[in-house]
C-alpha cells in the first residue's frame, strides 16, 4: 500500500500518535506503541505524561527504548517509583488516561493476547507473556491498540485471552465492572477499527489512502463489519514525517553502537 512519500508502518505509527491528546497521561507499551507515544510528545502533545511499566514516570527519552529496563528511560524520568506503585497508586486508582498496548492477537471484541500460540499446555510459539497489559486493560480510562493486521494476527478466537477487551460484546465488560471504557481504537497498517456503540465489536471506521475495505476484510480472519461512514485517513504531513525518520534514525544509530564495560580491578 505504500503511497509516495510515505511507508506503510510510517502512516499507521502517525495516526496512532493523532489519538493521543496533549496533557493525557498514557501507560505505554514498548514496540510500535512507544514509536507513536514518543511521535505525539514530540509532535502535537509536549506535555503527554508517558510512564512505562519500569516505574519510570514522565520519561522525555532521545531514543526508542529496547525494553522497559532500558537506561533511557530511567535517565530521563521525571521520577521512578517502585513497581507496585505504579500499578496501585497510579493506574488502579485511575490516574491513567490511556493504555497504549500492542499484541500477538486480538479478536473482535478487542480481547488480546501476548501469552501463547497454539495450545497452553504445549504451545507453538510461548511469548513475552502478559506483564502489566491485563491490569492497563482493566482499569486504564481508555485503551488504544496497534499492530499489523492479517488473519494471523486479527483471528476469531484467541489462542489465549490475556487481556481483557470487551469480553463477548453486548456489555459484558460493564457487567463484569471492569473500571475502565475498554478499547476506544485499533489502529493497524490498513485502517482503524473502533468498536460498534451497540454490540462492541470492532468494525472498520477509516482506511488509508489506496486502501480498500475489500483488503481490510481480507487482513482479517473474522467477518469485519463496515462503519455507517468510513473515514479517510489523512496522510501524514512533511513535518510529522520528519521527526518519525529522525527519532527512528537516532535510535538505529545508539542501538548499533558498542557498548563498553569497564570491569573494576
């Protein structure tokens, strides 16, 4: 799909960092969720609040962190607080605007998974694992997603249901009381996904320029519903571009470099 001027990955990270608000103060996941975050703070959203599962709060990092123990994030910190803090004092007592998380799987009810492929007990693939996502899922205001679409990865049943979306649609997340509004967007390399008002699943809500409905539908491996009205999404202008290509060059380049230890003697 890519369109002159601009890379697939490039528009989908961009349009994730638009549904960031300046002021919010976002949970972030490492991987493409951290790509957008950083893209909002340095973009539109000086003032976004980025905290990472690390205990690490208002981080304002140069580069893209490898992990959540990455050295970036704690040098450049507002402050760090113990991990349990940041889960009880932080994000369960609702301080969390937004969860910007990513996963292996997601269905069409927002529900994700980061646990396994294939069967539990004997799985095909064993990933990362749930960390902190089930938790930002529950009680986070609002949730946004993102990751590349195909019917690998956007199935009609999870191999395991790590955290919790919508549960079965129709209000099943509200009657389970789950304190926060669940999935507000999925953002993918084809379009966005938001959820239906009435039955909560995800159907489609925008494209990309040169993308169809019909490609969308084929990406995903459950019947995608189409929204009343399906936006357009707008490309991303020369100077969002710029700052993407410049943060994703600096990381490249510390991320390549050799790191020297020097033992005590």
């Amino acid at each position: 799909m890519s369109a002159p001027g601009f890379t697939r990955d490039e528009i989908m990270t961009v349009t994730a960092a638009r549904q960031l608000r300046n002021g919010a103060v976002c949970f972030v996941g490492i991987g493409l969720p951290s790509s957008a975050c950083n893209l909002a703070r340095l973009t539109h959203a000086p003032d976004l609040v980025l905290i990472y599962e690390s205990g690490t709060v208002g981080v304002q990092p140069v580069v893209l962190p490898l992990s959540i123990g990455d050295s970036e994030l704690a040098e450049t910190a507002t402050c760090i607080v113990p991990l349990p803090e940041i889960f009880a004092h932080y994000l369960q007592r609702g301080r969390i605007d937004v969860g910007f998380l990513g996963a292996a799987q997601i269905d069409r009810f927002g529900n994700l998974n980061s646990t396994v492929i294939g069967d539990y007990a004997h799985p095909r693939v064993r990933l990362p694992g749930a960390g902190g996502a089930p938790e930002i899922a529950t009680y986070a205001r609002e949730v946004l997603v993102v990751m590349k679409q195909s019917p690998r990865s956007f199935v009609d049943r999870l191999d395991f249901r790590t955290s919790c979306g919508y549960l079965d649609g129709g209000g099943a997340r509200r009657a389970s009381q789950a304190p926060g509004a669940g999935p507000k967007a999925v953002i993918t390399d084809f379009g966005v996904l938001r959820p239906n008002p009435a039955t909560e699943e995800l159907e489609l809500a925008a494209l990309y320029p040169g993308v169809s409905a019909e490609a969308a539908r084929a990406a995903t491996g459950w019947p995608l519903e189409l929204a009343d009205s399906i936006e357009v999404v707008p490309p991303p202008d020369s100077a969002e571009l710029a700052v993407l290509r410049d943060l994703h060059a600096r990381t490249e380049a510390a991320h390549t470099r050799s790191v020297h230890i020097t033992l005590p003697s």
